[in-house]
C-alpha cells in the first residue's frame, strides 16, 4: 500500500491512501454497516472533501476544500474544532478537492 502526496512522491510508511481505504470499507464485513453501505453507494470522489497542510516556510495553515465546504459556517466550524489562528489561516480554491457530484 502507498500514499501519493501533492507531489506525486509514494510514502508508503504512511499507510493505505484514501482510495484504498475507500476500498477497504467496502469489503471488510466488519465495518459498520451503515458506513459501508455509503461507501458502496458512492465513488470517493463524490463527497466534498478538504485537507489542512501547514507550510512551515510561511507559518502558515492552508485549508484546501471542496467549494461546496468553503461557506462561513463550515469553515468557521472547522476553524473552532481544529483551533486556526484566523490571521495565520489561508483558504485558496482547490481544483483537486471537487466532487463529481453536481449538486
């Protein structure tokens, strides 16, 4: 198993990737059966999803998001439950983190 950072570097000491996490929830009959019924329903990309990546260079938190999350209400919730420092936070528009969906 490996993980593909924005780079394109394979990190395998990291762990499954999302896609093969995806997966796996799919097969594994242990997993909760309402978790894996939406991961049956539904491809990976799908769903609005974001990353936070700290650039050390800058001091700098960078929230990527899917635009459908970048309302004042998700982001504010994100911002309390994992602590951003509002004036160290910045939130450019991901091109990589949109869904397929259209709604």
């Amino acid at each position: 198993m490996s993980f593909h950072t924005a780079a394109g570097f394979q990190q395998p000491w990291l762990g499954p990737g999302r896609y093969e996490t995806w997966a796996q929830w799919r097969r594994d009959r242990t997993v909760d059966p309402v978790l894996r019924a939406i991961v049956r329903s539904y491809e990976y990309e799908d769903w609005p999803r974001g990353r936070i990546v700290f650039d050390r260079l800058r001091d700098l938190f960078i929230l990527y998001a899917d635009r459908k999350l970048l309302t004042p209400t998700t982001i504010a919730r994100i911002k309390a439950q994992i602590h951003l420092p509002a004036e160290r936070t910045e939130m450019p528009v991901s091109r990589c983190m949109q869904t397929n969906a259209t709604t």
